[in-house]
C-alpha cells in the first residue's frame, strides 16, 4: 500500500514574516493607515503552508498589494546585493584553505539546527483533524476570494429558474414556465434561488457561474395585492435592493380580467408607480398572461446574448461591496458577482444587522413605505436609540410628535402626525 508523505514546515517564510512585522510596528508607532493593510497581509502570510520567494509570488495572498509586493521585492534586492559583497570580502580575505574550513563550519551548524528543529517538530502534538463542518467552511472561505475571470467566447447565458416557479400545488399550471420556456429555445436551469424568481448567469466550462445585472422577481395581480396586504410586497423590494444587483425588473401578469383581487386595481397601479418613482433601478413591465411573461424573458436574454457573448466581453469576478458599474480596457471587461456568494448572502436565514432587522420590523407596519423606513433607521439607527430619544422627550405629546417632521423619500416630505403617533404607540404601549 502506498503511503503519502506529507511535508509541512513549521514556518515556511521567516524572512517575510519578520520584515512585514518590521513594517507593521513603525507604522503602528507613527498610525499610519497601512497598519490594517499589513495586519492583514501579515495574518494571511502565517496561515500560507508554501514557502513564497518574491513579492511577486505573495501577491496571490489577501492583503498583499502591488505596492506591499514591490517593497519586498527591493528588500530582497537588498539583501542579496549585500550577500554578494559580504562573500567577496570574505573570499578575499581568507585563502583557499581557511574558506573551506569556514564551508564546513556553517555545514555543520545548519545541520545542527535543522536536526535540532526536527526533534521539536516531533515533540510537539500533532494538530487536529479539521472536521468535516470545519473543512467545508474553510473550503467556502476559499472560493469566495477566488477570483473568476470568462475571457470572450469562453461562457454561455444560462436563464436560472426559481423551484419554486416549476413546482408546487397546482403543479399543472407551474410546469408552463418550463413548456414555454422550451418551446422558445431558451437555455434554462431550474434551482432554488434565494432571491428572486429569474436571474442570468454566465457559465464556463470549468464550472464557473457569474451573475449578469438583472433579476427578475414575477408576480401575478392577485399575489401582488396579497403581498401588499402581508407586507412581503416593500421586505422583498428591500432585499432586492440589498442583494448587489443593479437592475431589478418588476414582471406583472394581468389576472383574467383584474377582478377581485382583494385591493383596488388602482391601488396596485399606484404601488407599481411608486416603486418605479421612488427606487431608479426598479423597471417595471407588464404582461398579459404567463406565456407573454416567458417571452419577454427569452427576449431578454436574447439581448443579453448580444450584448455579452457576441459583443466580445470578458467577465471578471468582484466583491459585493465593489462597484458594480466599473469597467475596464474601454469597456470589454466587466465585473460581475459569483453566484455561489449571491445566493449565500442573500439566503433568508443569513445573519442580519440590527439596522437590517429594524427596517424590516418598521415595514411590518400599516402605511409605511421602504423611503419611511430608511428615513427612520437614517437618524435612529437602531429601536434602543428610539426609545431613548422618545425618553428624552419633555412630555409625552412631543414623544408622540417626535418623528413627524422627519423627512423622506427624494421630495424629503415629511412622514407626518398619524404614523409618527403609530409609530410610538407600537414601541412605547406595554403589551400584557
């Protein structure tokens, strides 16, 4: 049976660790702002198994810029430029015979110290086994900072389609969207999303997935208004703003003939315009039935085919909190999210600021808008702040008043007497 031998070194790259340990104290001791940077290349230095043998080679690490890499290339310069004047001084004054005793000096010592390191190595208690839970974070946190890059020609326009658009109780009427869909030649993928119900993605043959700027988020009238009534209609709105896509689509199917759909029509209209006026990258499009809803899509994507595949595009992994409007080399390459790290941070169940919870608790309430919303959490960032504000107040008709100039929305219009008095009453009334 074959065994496999693995070699791992105790410290792989000494001579680094201490010059960027250097770094970090003299900038530590005069603050400067590159303290984080090499905090941070210092930490992903130690944690690197492979001895590296340039700045160029580090620059694979996290933390490591072009300028952090340059600055030791040129110690290195250094150090070797000072190695070789050290030996010619030397060789030239000692004769043949004293050099090689000198050779075998230093032989010996390096021998002394590598057994010497063996023998702790082997004292030392062997590390634990990662277990399978641990392995796959790490594995995760791997793939989040690699970086993709799609050169023109190399990917494919993939149309994702939720599950839950395929499948469900009335399962004869849900399969349409997969019918009609191949029915139009569109290259399509059924999966579970965890926002929205269409998106597009780029794939390669490696089995890279980079998500194109547009999702899709289907309603049907009467589900539209049951969503207004509840309140997912402005939580969804908010995470869909939230999820680092730039241009989200709107598709609203007509319902026969828009009768009886638990709210006005017009009040459906006016939320629908809202949303349009109020938040710039919301387009919303109106379909007659499903079929029509399907078509769109495959017109979409035919355009996005055009746009990215035949228009030459290279497409470049970024971070979410990276612009995603930025482009390079005249326009040819842009930079698109992973999916893997869409549908991880935009998963119900991913963990939520308490400005994030705050403004979902506040759109829970009667009346108030996303723009209401945000206007509240912008001046009381969380309901501790609220309620001290609402403490400090001198009576408790001005605790009531407190929130009613407070500006909102682009036309900054007050949120007004009736939901600033809503609003107290729903923090402030003791609930027995």
């Amino acid at each position: 049976m074959e065994t496999r031998l693995e070699i791992r070194l105790h410290e792989p790259n000494p001579l680094f660790t201490r010059w960027l340990q250097r770094w970090l104290h003299d900038a530590e001791q005069n603050d400067r702002k590159s303290q984080h940077k090499l905090r941070q290349a210092l930490q992903a230095l130690r944690s690197y198994p492979l001895p590296l043998y340039s700045g160029r080679e580090c620059a694979v690490l996290r933390g490591f810029g072009p300028t952090l890499c340059q600055l030791i290339d040129d110690e290195l310069q250094q150090m070797r430029t000072l190695e070789k004047q050290t030996t010619t001084n030397i060789k030239a004054a000692l004769d043949s015979s004293q050099y090689e005793q000198q050779v075998q000096q230093v032989v010996k010592v390096v021998q002394r110290s590598r057994k010497k390191q063996q023998q702790e190595q082997q004292q030392q208690p062997k590390p634990k086994k990662l277990t399978k839970k641990a392995q796959q974070e790490l594995a995760a946190a791997e793939e989040r900072e690699r970086v993709v890059q799609m050169p023109a020609g190399s990917y494919r326009i993939v149309l994702l389609v939720d599950i839950q658009e395929t499948s469900g109780k009335n399962k004869r009427v849900l399969d349409q969207t997969r019918g009609y869909l191949e029915s139009l030649g569109v290259t399509h993928d059924v999966r579970r999303l965890t926002i929205g119900d269409f998106l597009w993605i780029a794939s390669d043959d490696a089995g890279n997935e980079l998500v194109l700027p547009y999702i899709v988020e289907r309603k049907r009238m009467d589900d539209l208004a049951s969503s207004i009534r509840d309140g997912r209609f402005h939580e969804q709105k908010h995470r869909l703003q939230q999820c680092g896509l730039p241009h989200i689509i709107y598709l609203i199917e007509d319902y026969g003939d828009n009768e009886q759909l638990g709210l006005p029509l017009e009040s459906l209209q006016q939320a629908l315009a809202n949303a349009r006026i109020q938040s710039k990258n919301i387009q919303v499009v109106r379909t007659e039935n499903h079929y029509r809803s399907m078509c769109y899509l495959a017109g979409v994507g035919a355009a996005l085919q055009q746009l990215y595949v035949d228009g030459g595009k290279r497409l470049h992994s970024r971070k979410r909190e990276e612009d995603a409007n930025r482009t390079t080399s005249l326009d040819r390459e842009t930079n698109l999210l992973k999916f893997r790290e869409l549908y991880e941070d935009s998963a119900r169940n991913a963990q939520l600021t308490v400005r994030e919870v705050f403004v979902q608790q506040l759109l829970q309430l009667h009346s108030l808008s996303l723009d209401r919303a945000l206007a509240i959490v912008e001046s009381y960032a969380t309901p501790r702040l609220l309620l001290d504000a609402y403490a400090a107040c001198g009576s408790e008709a001005e605790a009531r008043l407190l929130l009613a100039p407070l500006g909102c929305g682009p036309l900054q219009r007050p949120l007004g007497e009736k939901l600033s008095q809503c609003i107290h009453d729903f923090y402030m009334q003791e609930f027995k």
